[in-house]
C-alpha cells in the first residue's frame, strides 16, 4: 500500500464507483484536484468489481445505490 503523503498522491490507486456519470466526474475531479492521478471510474458494481481484483486499490469511493 503507498503511504498517503503530498509527494506520493500520484501514486495512490483510487477506485469510484458511482451510478450518476455528473457525481463520477466530480468525484474524479476532486481527486484530481488533490493530486491523485490514477483514478478509475465505473457506474456498475460488475465493472467495479473486476478492475478492483485486477489492479487493488488503496482507496474505493462507492454509492451505496450501486448495483
């Protein structure tokens, strides 16, 4: 896991997922905003799923309408 540091923001995996494609792109936004710049982005739990055994994240955002 990368520590959660300014210098290392980059390198953080983060993960949304997110039904509403306006809230998504928010979300990716302010993440990017912050520093982070390896952000994936999904509007169902199946696609959300199979990235996330593929690449582990350090950090998941999800909607707790997500299905």
């Amino acid at each position: 896991m990368v520590e959660f540091t300014a210098r290392n923001l980059e390198k953080i995996v983060a993960v949304i997922g997110e039904r509403d494609e306006k809230t998504r792109a928010e979300l990716v936004q302010i993440l990017n905003r912050a520093g982070v710049k390896r952000i994936s982005s999904h509007g169902n739990l199946a696609d959300l799923t199979s990235i996330v055994v593929k690449v582990p994240p350090d950090i998941i955002i999800v909607g707790d309408d997500l299905d």
